[in-house]
C-alpha cells in the first residue's frame, strides 16, 4: 500500500485530494493546522495530523510522524487579490511563506527519505493564474509561479535520484472556501485602494460570470491522483475547464 502525505486538509481541494486517495485504498496522512476528524471517513489507512508549513518545527513533527511516505502533495496555501499597492509588504511576505517557502519546506523535509530508497514524486499545487498576465493578482501569481519554476527544476536536479516532481495548476473553484477566504483577507487589511476600485469592480464582475468556464474540486484531485500515477503525466498539469483553456 503506497502513502499520500497531503497538505492543507481542511476544506476545498486538499480535502477532495484525501477523500479520492482514501477511495482508492491509499494511505493518507492528512495535515492541517488545525486537526478535525469529522471531516474525512473514518478508515484505518487515515492518519490526521496538525501542520504549520511556516514553522520548521511543525514541519519537521509532522514528516517525523508521517513515517516513510511515497507522494508528498504540496496543496496548503493562502489567496490575494489586490493592486500592489494595496497588498502591504507583510502581506505579501505572508503569502510567499505560505504558498512559496512552505512548499520548499515540505519538500526539502521528505527528499532524504525519497533519495535514500530512490523513490518518490513531489507534487505542487499552484495555480493557473500563472499561465497568463492577470490584474489584481501580480503578488499571489508571483508566489506561485516561484513554484512552477522551482519545481521545474528540481525535477533535474531529482532525476538521478528516480524522484520525480510535477505541478497541478487548478482554474478558478468558486465552489470551495479559498476565494472567500482570500477576500476575508483583503477587508482585513483595508480593501482595494480608491484609485483602482474600478477596475476592482471590472475583474470581480469577471470572476463573477456564471456562464464562464470554472474548476471543480474533483478536478485538482483526479489531476493530482494522475499526476502521482502515471509516469507519462507531463510536469505541468492544469486541472479544470477554465486552466485547460488557458493553457491550449
């Protein structure tokens, strides 16, 4: 039986991922900041455990407590929305910690037990706004194409070890809580400057179009169980109709 470690378990896509491992008779170890039972089946192939990818500690409890694992899922990570000048300097430090060093963090944790038995596949999930130039979104598309170029190549520097990295790049998911929890965010830090409030109203009237092509959570999980199961999945996967598109 081959072990998933998957982070941010708690709600949208790295909650789908768990649930589509777990089904397919996986072992998963499911980490969150803050751990909840309820939210997954029960199953004896789970195991739930708090993980903080901003802390070396935490990173380094929850890899010990994983024990050997075959697929690392780099899934946690925080969304912005906003001109630069209304993302202030903590802000954006946050979201680089997050989505970009707590990605590295996790990685850099696993690699030894990946290069000691010359097994094993990191998977990134970052975003599909890093395919193509978008407004408001200069900081968190900076954040996550850091990703995609380190993974990149990392998957060098990995291939005489036989570990393999790729990157899933989900579309737009209104359906989950991230979108909510990002804009949560942004009001709690003043909201969009005055002088870009227009063009604010023209991209969130953009985002907001029911007809428009979107990602749905069972998208970025049946891309991710691709992507750690077959040897053919090219490094960039994108997941969703709206990240298809965008990436044709």
């Amino acid at each position: 039986m081959k072990t998933v470690l998957i982070t941010g378990c708690s709600s949208g896509f790295g909650l789908d991922i768990a649930k589509y491992f777990l089904a397919r008779d996986w072992k998963v170890i499911a980490t969150m900041r803050t751990p909840r039972g309820d939210i997954l089946p029960p199953s004896d192939n789970l195991l739930i455990l708090p993980l903080d990818v901003t802390s070396d500690e935490s990173v380094r409890n929850a890899v010990d407590a994983a024990g050997p694992i075959d697929v690392l899922v780099n899934n946690a990570g925080i969304g912005w929305l906003n001109a630069l000048e209304g993302t202030p300097i903590d802000v954006a430090r946050e979201i680089f910690e997050t989505n970009t060093l707590g990605t590295m963090r996790m990685t850099q944790a696993v690699l030894p037990q990946f290069r000691e038995r010359k097994s094993g596949m990191v998977i990134n999930v970052t975003s599909s706004v890093t395919l193509k130039p978008l407004p408001l979104l200069s900081v968190y598309t900076a954040s996550k194409a850091a990703v995609n170029a380190f993974t990149e190549s990392l998957a060098l520097e990995l291939e005489p070890f036989n570990i393999r990295s790729r990157v899933v790049l989900p579309g737009s998911a209104p359906d989950t809580s991230f979108g909510a929890t990002a804009f949560s965010r942004i009001q709690g830090n003043g909201g969009f400057p005055d002088a870009y409030a227009g063009l604010a109203r023209d991209v969130l009237a953009t985002l907001q179009q029911p007809d428009a092509p979107k990602t749905r959570s069972s998208d970025v999980a049946e891309a991710v169980w691709r992507a750690a199961t077959d040897p053919s999945c090219p490094v960039r996967l994108p997941a969703g109709a709206d990240a298809v598109a965008l990436a044709a």
